[in-house]
C-alpha cells in the first residue's frame, strides 16, 4: 500500500503558509513511505522488516524526545517505550501509511510525560547538550566547514527555547499532530502555524545576518 | 541571496541537531533487540509490563550505583531497586500487591535468552535476585496459580 497523500507538507490544513511556500518535493527516500512499506511488510508475517523499520525511524524518534530535554537515559527509555507500544498494538494500526505519525506521536507523548513528572529542580544536563565540534584540523577547508557549522549552530542556538523545540519536533517529523503539539507545548492549536511561521522567520533573519545564505 | 525556504531553513535544523546531538552509537542495535524481544513475547502470548518511572541514586563510594525501575501492569506495581558493584548486580523486588510468584531473571541477547537466576516471591510481595550478571535483562513473573497470565518486563541495561 502506498501512502495515502504526497510526501510533501500540506501547507492548506494550516491556513497560514506564506504565498509561494515551497511543498516539500516527493523524496525517493521519503522515510514515511519506506516506513509504510516495512510496516507491511512486518504485517505479512517478515520479521526481517521490523528491524528494518526500528533502524528507519529510531533517529527520527531520537530527535523528537530530544526535543523535550530528556536526559539521554530518560530518551532511550522513551524511544523504547514507543517500540515497545508498536509491537504491542500492532494491530490498532490499519493503515501501514500512518506507522511513522503513529509512532512519533506515541514517543512525543511520551517524552512530555516524562518531562512533566522529572524533577524541575533537577537540572537537565546541558552538557548533554553542549557543542561537540570534531576537532579542528590544520587544512584550509576543514576550517571553512567548522565556520560554516558554526555560524548554523550559532542561528539555531540563538531560538528562543519553545522555538528550537518546535522547529525540532516539525523538522524530524512528516506532519506532527498539531493538536497534541501544542498541548504538549501549552499552546493554543491555532497559534502552532503562525508560532512556527514567526520561529522560521527568526532563523532566517539571524542565518541572513550571520552570511549564511 | 536567495530567500531560503521553509523546506531548507528545516533541513538546517535537522542538520545542526544530527550534527550536535547525533543518535547514541548502538541505539539502533538496542532498540531492535527490544522490539525483537518483545514480539517474541507476544507471540509467548506474554503480557508486557510497561516502565513509568526511572531514578537514580547517587554514585556510592566504590563505583557502587543504584537505581530504581517502576514497571506496571494492570493492577500488578512492580518496584526494583538495582544496585551495581563492579561486575555483578543485586536485584531487589516488590510486587504490589503481593501473589505467589516465581520470578525468573532472563538474560537477553541477540542470539537467545537463558535464564540466570530464579527466584519466589515470599507473602510480602519482596524478593531478591544476588549475583546478577551485567547486561540485558529481563525479568518474567510466572504466578503460581496456572490460570493467571504470565508477565514481563521490557528488556532492561543493567
């Protein structure tokens, strides 16, 4: 079975893309139709095809319980609770096209509860987070390259926290479940589009300032 | 300059995040063996316990650590507290609410599961598992009573 609509984002559900929005262009290697495909696969009985799918959509799931701060302990339980919810409930899912947002918005779910109930006082550990450049070599282009990250950290780090976790969640995720965002992030539904639209907004401005593009 | 659009200003975040918080080496290995493990399970017709709360106690002297793992299933609570001390382990459990139980604690790997130590579950729902072996474990609650439907925990690291 195929996917039920093209890969690309719909930009009419959400009523706010800017005229002109580029649809994200149908990739060959669209993860959430593989992920389709393996999920069938896996129903008809090849259990070669989970392994397949746990190895398509673990990054995926990595980043999207990331995005909440877990410690890198707290993420892996999560990622493996949302594995775990699949092959429990494997039948819940009929549409093999809807395994990919079926999963990332279990381990989003998830990611927040956990978030929710760890200790606030307990802080996250930042250098979990901290910039781990590869070492710096002597040659000219190697030097480019790690001005070039840079400056794209830099942008990135400069978000306003509640950004850098949205653009994050929406990045590594084909069509996240606006309503679950944005309890998640204690928004109103409708202010999602517009939130992510000004947060995109900001990035460009400071990867433009910083010469980047 | 061109105006960067939507689609590339998300591929830089994707990019910066794969590059500064990239997936832990040997994520993936775990994770499929956890899935692996647990569609066995269902196909054993195993009732799979779910974790709700991790914690961790600080390093003891020693390298000595503890943690513990609260995994629930239906009405059953199950409590561990795990103490590590060099290369072995101790397990100790609490079943709320208390039932006659054996517990086997299995050792998992991708190649099969062997258990490695076994133990029951006295009237006040503790039991102890000493000398544990550090890895992938799995913990299996058999009730004494046959009709009752054997649980599970997920695989865990210890």
């Amino acid at each position: 079975m195929g996917v039920r609509e093209p890969a690309g984002r719909a930009v009419g559900s959400e009523g706010v893309a800017p005229p002109g929005a580029a649809v994200r262009p149908q990739r060959v290697d669209d993860p959430w139709a593989q992920a389709a495909e393996c999920f069938a696969r896996w129903s008809d009985g090849d259990p070669g095809a989970l392994d397949d799918l746990v190895r398509l959509m673990t990054p995926v799931l990595w980043h999207v319980v990331r995005a909440y701060r877990l410690p890198a302990d707290a993420a892996e339980d999560v990622v493996q609770a949302s594995w775990l919810a699949l092959v429990r409930r494997r039948d819940a899912i009929r549409d093999p096209a809807a395994v990919g947002g079926w999963l990332t918005t279990t381990a989003r779910r998830e990611a927040w509860r956990v978030h929710a109930s760890l200790d606030r006082a307990t802080p996250v550990e930042e250098q979990d987070l901290a910039p781990r450049l590869p070492r710096q070599t002597s040659a000219e282009t190697e030097v480019v390259a790690h001005e070039q990250r840079r400056v794209l950290w830099d942008a990135v780090d400069a978000l306003p926290p509640r950004c850098q976790r949205l653009l994050r969640v929406v990045a590594f995720t084909n069509r996240p479940d606006y309503a679950q965002l944005a309890s998640d992030l204690g928004m109103p539904v409708g202010s999602i589009g517009p939130t992510r639209g000004r947060c995109l907004a900001k990035l460009r401005v400071a990867l433009i300032e910083a010469g980047a593009c | 300059m061109s105006e960067m659009s939507r689609e590339d200003l998300l591929d830089v975040v994707r990019r910066v995040w794969e590059e500064r918080d990239p997936v832990p080496e040997q994520l993936v290995d775990r994770m499929q063996a956890a899935a692996a493990l647990a569609a066995s399970d269902v196909d054993l017709e195993l009732e799979l316990m779910e974790l709700v709360e991790r914690s961790t106690e600080l390093a003891g002297a020693r390298g000595a650590t503890a943690y513990t793992l609260r995994f629930v299933y239906g009405e059953t609570d199950l409590l561990l507290r795990i103490a590590v001390e060099g290369d072995v382990s101790r397990v100790d459990g609490w079943i709320v609410p208390p039932q006659p139980m054996t517990v086997h604690a299995v050792r998992t790997s991708p190649t099969g599961r062997e258990d490695a130590v076994v133990s029951d579950v006295g009237d006040s729902g503790r039991f102890v598992l000493a000398d544990l072996p550090l890895g992938q474990l799995q913990l299996k609650l058999e009730p004494r009573d046959r009709a009752r439907t054997a649980i599970a925990t997920p695989a865990f690291e210890i």
